[in-house]
C-alpha cells in the first residue's frame, strides 16, 4: 500500500507549504544537479518529478527548453504560474509511466523524486526510455533512507535509542537507492552506463521550535506515529538533545547529504540500428 508521501494528493495538499519551507532546502541539490547536467542553450531536458520547478527553471535560464512533468496538479499549476515566459512546458505526469516518446530528450533530471515512487524501478526505466542515445541522466538520491530535516533527526533519535531496531518507513526506494553502491547498480540495471556519484551537503534551516507538540513536521510523522506514547516522548527528548549540535538562536541548521548520480545512455550501434 502507498505510504501518504507517494500519493499525488499529499503533494497537492502540502504544495505551498513545499515551496516556502523545503524548496530552499532542496532547490540547492537542484542547482548542484544542473551543473552536473553540463547543459547547453537549446538542448531538451526532462525534469521528471519536478514539484514546483527549481531545478527546471534553472534550466531555462540557462538556455535549454524543458518539459517538467509531475504527478501533483497541485506542483505543476505552480511551476506553471513561475515559469511565464520561459520556455518550459509543465504537464502533469505519472512519471513511472511517461507519455512521451523514446530517444526524445538530451538531458533526463530528477531529484529526489525516483525513490518515492512505488514502482522505482519504472521510473528509472522510463528515465532511460526517454534519453537519447549519449544523453546524459542526472539522478539525485539522498544518502539515508529517511530523508532530510526532522526525518533524518528522528531517525537518528530512534536508532539511537534503539540500535538493534529496524526502521521500515514503507518506501522501498529510499531504502535501496540511498546506498551508492546499490544506486550505481539500480541505474545500470535501467540501462544506463559510466555511472560516476557525486556528494553533495547542505544546510536545511528548521524553525527552534521544530519538536514542538504542534509542529506540523512532527505531529503525524511516520517515525513516531505508531509509537506508544511513552517511546514517542523518548524519542523526541533524544532529538531534542542531539539538535543542541545545530541550534544557533533561534534557528536550527542541520546538514543532510544526497548521492547525485550522473550516467549515459549507451549509444546504438550499427547492429542495433539495423
């Protein structure tokens, strides 16, 4: 059964709250892929996953023409208000299951939207699918199978307390692309070849109050939901004292990491052609 986060509703739903609290965040690994990306004016690019467009409306700017697909119409009606003239063609798109042609664009991007896919060996699949021959894929993945911010910190929390206890959000594919080895794996199982990974970190700013009983970032999330109520506050105390390493006033600054991996589609040689 799809987790809440893998729904296109939950994205529809959290859309604004994406873009004023985590696309600060996460639009910094978006512009660290576009240069990985080694784009060109007038190439085509595919932004697969795109939420509300950062790292398709660097692209643009740097001169390429890019469709960005998103399952969410809740993400894509906001690129599309973002994104006036520029020459970006936002749709809405499963994109374990694209509706565009094989061999189309010179560049395949996604960043941190793969792993959240239920099926994400499809939309690995679908990103080689869609390359042209000698294309460059731009993948990014983050280097834990939690995720960022409060995730990653009650995670840490949990493991900590309890070391010997497993923790199964129920999203396969954070679980296995978060390793490089496996990720580097998972790619060339697509298709895909000269896989290199690049790492990247940085800061995610989180509000002082973030363990607040209120918080909306820690209130209904899955690291703490099924928890009796003795081990939730357990584990948010634990939190609590290991967030005193990123505290500075009334901020939070806590790094989190992502593989981003850069691949290529292998040309078609004679035979194939033939």
């Amino acid at each position: 059964m799809a987790q809440p986060i893998q729904t296109a509703a939950y994205w529809d739903e959290t859309a604004d709250a994406y873009v004023m609290g985590a696309e600060p965040f996460t639009g910094q690994f978006c512009r660290d892929a576009v240069v990985l990306a080694d784009i060109e004016p007038g190439m085509s690019l595919l932004d697969i996953a795109t939420g509300p467009g950062a790292l398709a409306l660097a692209v643009a700017a740097a001169g390429a023409n890019v469709t960005a697909v998103d399952f969410s119409t809740g993400m894509i009606d906001r690129l599309t208000v973002r994104s006036a003239g520029l020459a970006i063609a936002a749709q809405q798109m499963d994109g374990q299951a694209l509706d565009l042609p094989s061999d189309r664009f010179d560049r395949v991007c996604s960043v941190f939207g793969v792993p959240l896919f239920p099926d994400w060996r499809a939309g690995l699949a679908e990103m080689a699918r869609v390359l042209r021959p000698g294309g460059l894929a731009v993948l990014g993945v983050a280097a834990n199978p939690y995720g960022f911010g409060p995730n990653q910190l009650l995670a840490q929390a949990r493991l900590t307390l309890w070391p010997d206890v497993a923790i199964d959000m129920g999203i396969p594919g954070m679980m296995v692309l978060d390793d490089g080895d496996r990720l580097i794996a998972a790619l060339e199982a697509a298709g895909l070849v000269q896989v290199v990974l690049h790492s990247r970190t940085h800061d995610i700013l989180l509000p002082a109050d973030i363990l607040g009983s209120d918080s909306a970032m820690i209130g209904s999330n899955p690291l703490i939901a099924g928890l009796s109520e003795d081990d939730r506050r357990a584990v948010i105390a634990q939190a609590e004292t290991m967030l005193d390493r990123w505290r500075e006033e009334d901020i939070i600054r806590m790094p989190g990491t992502a593989h981003l991996a850069v691949a290529t589609k292998p040309t078609k040689t004679g035979f194939d052609a033939a």
